[in-house]
C-alpha cells in the first residue's frame, strides 16, 4: 500500500493544508483510537505540542477524535518529542502523541505518533492506521456512555525534568560551567533552562520567547550562529542549541566551533565504552554519518553499523541487535539506557558528564576526529520522482566511479517534504563537489524541463 499520509518521522505538512488539517487530525484521532483501543480497560492518550500557532487547532481536532474513539485523552501542553515518549510509559497510556514539525518553520506542523512503551509506532501500524483513515465505511464511535475525557496535567512539566537530572552521574553537578542554551523558540523553552539551571549550571538562555511564529526561525539545531556568538560574547564552556520539538541537538565549543551530532556520538560512545557500560561493541547511525566517525570508532576497537534515515529506524535496530547508543548525524541522539527516541536534553547532559570528569575543555574533549569532506545539496521537485530518469541515473553512476573506493555517495528523497537529499563525502573535496554538483544539475535539468 502506499502512503499518503506518514513519511519518515510521522505526518507532517502546512498547517491547514493537505494532510494537515483539522479533518485529517479528527481522522488519526479516531483511526489511531480503534486501533489501539483495548475494552478490557479505560484507555489513555497522552497529546504533546511544540509552540506552533497551528497547535491550537491540532490539538483539539485530535483530542475530539480519540475521545469519540472512546479513549482518555491526557494534554500536557508544550513539551519536548522525548518527554512525551517519557510519559506515555510512566502514565501507562496506550499511546502517545506529539504536535509538531520538530526543525522546519511555523507554517509547518506533524503528528507523530508512539505506542505505550515510547516507541515509534512501526511502518505496518502505520500503514494499518492509514487503511482504516482512508477506509470507505466509517470509523467505528464509541456509545453516548462509552466516549472518553480530557484533562490536563499540570505537574508534566517537573516529571520530565526530574527524570532528565536523574540520567546526570550521581552526586555530581554543572557548578562552575557557563552553558549558552538555545531553545529555539520551541516545546523546551520552559523545561531545557531548568534541567542544567537545577544542575547548578549558569544558563543563559536565548530562543526562549515563542510567538506561534519564531520556532525554528534563525535560531536553534539547523541556524545555531547566534548561539555561537553568545558563546564567544559570553565567554561561556559550551553551546547547547536544540531544535522545535527538543529531540536533537547541536553543539559549539568554547571557541564557537560546531560540534554535530557524529562527534557527539563519538564522546558518548568513547566514554560509554572506557566506563564499561557500551552494549553492542559500537554504535548505530545511518547512512548519513560521516566517515570520519566510522574510522575513529575502528581505531578504538569499536564498530558502526548504518540504518537508513530517520532515528525510529536506529532505535529498532539498537533494540534488536542489542546496541544502546545510537543517533544521527542531524543530532538525533539516542540514549536507550534511558530513551526510546531522541533526546536533546539528555544527550547534552552526557557530553556535560564527559566535560565534568575529564576537566578538559569542550574543543579537546569534544574534537576526537576529523570529519571527511561531506558536502549534501538539496533539489525541490514536483510530481514523478526524478530519480528515475535514465540521465539522473547515469549521473549517479558516474559520480560513484569518480570517488570508487576514496568516498561514497548517498541519494535519497526526503520522507517529510518533497525534496531529493545528495550527499557525497571522501578524502578529496574536489572530487565530491565535482559528484554533488554534477548529480544536482542532472536533477534539476529534469525537474525544470
């Protein structure tokens, strides 16, 4: 079957358009709902948000259609992706719910859903709940009697961040580090200030002042320049930047150097491994990773294996094949000792444990490899896929025999928004741009006729 509604990381889109609308909400409300529903008890829901406009008309178009389902619905307001997950399993709902379109601008919105232990619902419930959204008779409704409540929980806010404090090292704190945290205007504005602030860490805070519009908006993961600088203003150890829904971060050092999510990975991982404590003998990430990490974790005796893109299909390989670090190179991090998904606040906490018990700066302890020259374009498209053109092939071709066995090249369409993804990386940077630049003009020869 073919969807029409969930990509990679959920559904997502312009709000009031396409399949985010307020019909298409009611809709997973009440598809979600049946699916899940279970008569041998009073069902629960547990719906999260990020501080997007469009929330205000999500939220209730959801809440309506799981409480005709017959389920409890739980709201908990603006709250990171990875603290809704949290609360699913500590509430013991049923399912989980977040509101949001995690790094892309306001005019965007997504739902993303997580079954009762955290987890990312799999491709064939997804695709079951799809069946019974775009099925042609109606959705079964709960009797007058049967239809389930809402409320909300004041207290979510503090649940979450007493757990995030308790996964910093016992007996330890953040005293005497100066931490730039941004926000980006996102569901961790509240909560991410307070978690290193109880942690006895001197925060400054930027991206804290959400409007419906700014979430994303030159500011967070994907445009941490103003975080760099406040650093460097401030004279601050470390730069913290998370993205809209808090399930990833970026890092800067001392200096405002960026440090992205494969060298996060790597210090968690060399960390987790000198503790004795890394399951698996290496790590998990996907075919975007850097080379670079590849060979640092070879050096060191550990191992990384690839998954395709999105951090559900790194969490199911870690769970199935016994790894418990894992992430993306966009600084989806995924600490499943203590997660099911990515966790921006938590993964900083652990960097922030290694900066705390080595006592070296962010630049040294951070910096354990050089990144290969990786360069990634995208091209916008419409309609058929232009992947498949013969001309777009022979492109590709070409370019994997221009890097053979000194690079690689990955290609592949975007899951949330209509766009073809080239990256190419090796040890020459000219022979990379040269693949790059000649795949995209082959591309968008097709795209623009």
């Amino acid at each position: 079957m073919s969807r029409k509604y969930f990509g990679t990381d959920g559904i997502r889109g312009t709000a009031n358009e396409g399949v985010m609308t307020p019909e298409i909400a009611l809709k997973v409300g009440q598809a979600a709902g049946s699916y899940f529903l279970n008569g041998g008890y009073k069902n629960k829901v547990v719906i999260g948000k990020d501080t997007r406009l469009s929330g205000y008309m999500i939220e209730p178009a959801l809440t309506a259609g799981f409480v005709s389902a017959g389920m409890d619905v739980i709201l908990v307001g603006p709250m990171p992706t990875p603290a809704v997950a949290m609360l699913t399993r500590s509430l013991r709902a049923d399912l989980g719910v977040m509101i949001s379109a995690s790094h892309n601008p306001y005019r965007d919105n997504g739902i993303k859903l997580f079954d009762k232990i955290g987890l990312k619902l799999s491709d064939d419930v997804e695709i079951e709940i799809e069946k019974r959204m775009q099925g042609e008779s109606p959705l079964p409704l709960a009797a007058p009697d049967k239809l389930g409540r809402a409320k909300r929980l004041d207290d979510a806010q503090g649940r979450y961040i007493e757990f995030a404090k308790h996964t910093f090292p016992r007996r330890k704190n953040l005293a005497g580090l100066k931490i730039v945290l941004d926000c980006s205007n996102g569901a961790a504005y509240k909560i991410a200030p307070n978690v290193f602030w109880e942690l006895e860490a001197e925060v400054i805070s930027i991206g804290v002042e959400p409007n419906g519009f700014n979430i994303n908006d030159k500011c967070g993961s994907t445009s941490p320049e103003k975080m760099c600088e406040e650093v460097v203003k401030n004279s601050a150890d470390i730069g913290i930047a998370l993205d809209g829904d808090a399930d990833r971060l970026i890092v800067c050092d001392e200096k405002g150097n960026i440090i992205d999510g494969d060298k996060i990975m790597a210090v968690i991982a060399k960390h987790q491994k000198d503790l004795g404590t890394l399951q698996g003998g290496g790590i998990v990430a996907t075919s975007m990773s850097n080379m670079g990490l590849e060979k640092y974790l070879e050096s060191i005796d550990l191992h990384l294996k690839r998954t395709q893109v999105g951090d559900r299909y790194v969490s199911a390989f870690m769970r199935e094949n016994g790894y418990n670090v894992g992430g993306e190179q966009s600084g989806h991090i995924i600490m499943r000792d203590y997660t099911t998904t990515g966790d921006g606040i938590i993964a900083a906490l652990q960097v922030l444990a290694v900066i705390t018990e080595s006592g070296k700066t962010v630049s040294k302890a951070c910096n354990l490899f050089e990144l290969y020259p990786q360069i990634l374009k995208n091209v916008r498209y419409k309609g058929d896929n232009p992947l498949e053109n013969k001309d777009v092939q022979k492109a590709i071709a070409a370019g994997e025999n221009t890097l053979e066995k000194t690079g690689r090249i990955v290609i592949r369409k975007s899951g949330t928004e209509p766009l073809i993804r080239v990256m190419a990386e090796g040890e020459d940077e000219k022979l990379v741009k040269k693949a790059v630049n000649d795949i995209v003009a082959a591309i968008e020869k097709v795209v623009n006729g």
